[in-house]
C-alpha cells in the first residue's frame, strides 16, 4: 500500500466507496476574495451561477412614444439633450470633409490637363467664368449633404434616415409632385407681378439669345441632372437636420409656450444661417433669402416632409440657371450680391400664391404633419407578451 502525500489526500479520498467522499470546497477564482465569480468575460455563455449580461433595451419599432410634429421629431425613445451637438459636431466634420475632397478634385483636374498646373487651378477656381467642371462639383458638394445628414441621424440618434424626408416616413412622391405643379403655377403669378412693376431689371433681353455652345450644352446639361440634388441637399441640411435638431433641442416640455418658442427658433434660425450661407449680400438679397426660407421652413412643418421645400427650390434654382443659360451669364447668377428692393414683391407674390396653393392642396389630400405608426405598429406593440 503506498503512502498518500498531504496533496494527495486533499485530491484523492481515502475510500473507494463514492458515497463516503466529502463535498468539495468551494473554487476559487482568480481576482476574487470570496471564491465566487464575479463576472465573466463577454461573449461567455450565461452557465447557472453566473449573472447574466447587461441587454440592450429594446425599444419600439415606432421611434417615438406618441405623435410628434416634424420639428421635434428627434426626441424618440432614445434622446438626451446633448444628441443635437453631436450630431450638429459630426455634420460639420462631414461637411469639411466633402469641402477636402472637392479641392482635391480641383487639383486633379488641373493636373491632368493640358497647360501650367497653376493657370489650370486658376481657371476653374475663377468665379466670373463659371466651368461645368466648377458647376458639377459645386452641386455634387452641396448634394453630398444628404448623406451626410443620413448618416447623422442614423450614427448619432438611432434613427433611419427616412425619418428626415417627412413623418410618413418617406418621400411621399405623389405629393412631390403636385407641390411641383404648384410651383409652376406659383411662378406664373410672379412673371405676371413683374410685367406691372418698375425697375426689374432681371427681364431685360435687349441683349438677345445667348450663343448655343459645347460649353453651354455642357452647363446645361450639368444643371438638369445635378440642380435637384443640390436643391435638396441645402433642404435636406437647413430644412431638415438643423431644423428638427434646434426644435428638439428646445422643445423640452409639452407647455404651449415652450412648444411655441421650439417651433418658430427653429424657423427663425434656419432661415437666417440658410441666407448667410449664401455669401457676401445686399440686405434686399439677403432678406429675400431669409423669407424664401422662413416660407419654405413653415410649409414644411405644416405639411410634415421635404417635399414642398425640394420641390419650391429646384424650380427655383432651374428658373435661375436657365435664364442665365439663355440670356444673361451663369457666373453673375451665382455670383449676385445684390438686387433692387423691388425683387422683394415678386419673391413674396410667388412665395404667397405657392403657400396659399399647398395648404389647400395638403387638405385635400389629407397630408399628415405628425408622426403616426402602422397600424400593424400598433397591433405590435398592444400584442399581449408571453410569460
């Protein structure tokens, strides 16, 4: 028989008969005091004993807990105050990111061509000749908006980004459409307003038809595929994001006074950055940019989507572009700095006519300006829960 070492005897029994052997001790476990676990190390299986891991709350389908205008539509199961900052921080970091990779594009282009490298960049950069090269890049910057408020309500509030687009959510195309029609409409009035006032210069054709060029089939054809992302990219950024992160940010009780104070700051800021962006001004220019945008920001909270702002400026925007393709210069139209206190009655005669246009139109088409979920949502969400 051999003899046991005390190691032994703490591993082994002493008899062979299992119902005679002690119980075992408590394990020990590294970096504990009392034997037990603590915790364990992430993607472990929960095995009995061991406390089980922290889930993610799982939150409605519907993002937000009850019915919200467009402007508060940021404030879903997960809002905290401090998301509008980040998420105004990282639209900002987007936006200088696009800015580097335009100038990037600017080198390029110049480096490829044929000629000095330097008198190449000055070319394109030269403001008073606008190039389709400048002009599609501009336009592609300024659409590149999009994505980047997509990806800021998607990283930073959890969001999708048909969320941006209208409290449908979605682009409710049929509407697009009509608010385009509108626009049209809308723009008749204006012509008409401007027959009968004085000193509007802007309809002065004494210097004829412009010369049909490669150049200018080139801008043109530059202005009618990327005009529309450009439009709805400053919509999308201006009207949308901003928007909806200034009226959440401030609509932090359902007081009436707060509500009120949420919705027309929203109004009043996006409109003012929206003119101020659009550089160096006279004050007829910049007001004129300011009650475009305070009309615009209205008609959208009003009718709770994009489209009535997309559709305004794009018919805007190929209304500019096409008169000066046609009979002025698109250089001095995308370079005005200033225009006659007289521009102002056709700016509010066609603003009023289209706003007057849309509510109407809105009503009977039964456009809704609150966020609602399915009724499949609601049959989800009343489901009774297992036990």
């Amino acid at each position: 028989m051999t003899e046991q070492t005390p190691e032994d005897q703490g591993r082994h029994p002493q008899s062979s008969d299992p119902a005679s052997w002690p119980p075992p001790g408590p394990a020990t476990y590294p970096g504990t005091a009392s034997g037990g676990p603590q915790s364990y190390a992430p993607g472990a299986p929960p095995y009995a004993g061991f406390p089980t891991p922290a889930e993610e709350p799982e939150f409605p389908s519907h993002p937000h807990p009850e019915p919200l205008p467009y402007h508060l539509m940021l404030r879903n199961w997960t809002y905290v105050w401090w998301k509008p900052f980040a998420g105004l921080g990282l639209l900002l970091v987007l936006f200088l990111a696009v800015q580097f990779l335009v100038a990037g594009a600017f080198f390029v282009i110049a480096a490829f061509r044929a000629g000095s490298f330097l008198e190449n960049l000055e070319g394109l950069s030269d403001l008073s000749t606008i190039t389709p090269e400048f002009l599609l890049l501009l336009n592609l910057s300024l659409g590149a908006m999009i994505l980047a408020t997509w990806v800021t309500i998607r990283v930073v509030h959890r969001m999708r980004p048909r969320w941006l687009t209208s409290v449908a959510p979605k682009m409710r195309w049929r509407f697009f459409w009509v608010c385009v029609g509108l626009s049209v409409v809308a723009l008749l009035a204006q012509t008409g307003v401007s027959l009968v006032l004085p000193g509007n210069q802007e309809m002065d054709l004494d210097g004829g038809v412009n010369e049909f060029t490669v150049t200018t089939a080139a801008l043109a054809l530059t202005v009618l595929l990327t005009t529309p992302f450009q439009a709805a990219g400053e919509e999308f950024l201006f009207r949308g994001y901003l928007m909806q992160a200034i009226g959440s940010l401030l609509g932090f009780r359902s007081d009436r006074w707060v509500q009120f104070m949420a919705k027309w700051t929203a109004l009043l800021v996006t409109s003012f950055l929206f003119a101020l962006a659009h550089g160096a001004q006279n004050f007829p220019l910049f007001f004129d940019r300011f009650m475009f945008g305070m009309i615009a920001g209205w008609l959208i909270l009003h009718t709770g989507g994009l489209e009535v702002g997309i559709a305004m400026h794009i018919l805007n925007n190929f209304l500019a572009f096409g008169f000066a393709l046609t009979v002025g210069d698109i250089g001095e139209s995308l370079n005005v700095s200033e225009i006659s206190w007289w521009n102002i009655p056709l700016t509010l005669t066609q603003s009023v006519v289209y706003a007057l246009l849309v509510v109407l139109v809105a009503r009977r088409m039964g456009i809704e300006n609150r966020t609602r979920p399915t009724v499949a949502e609601v049959r989800r969400e009343l489901a009774p829960t297992a036990v």
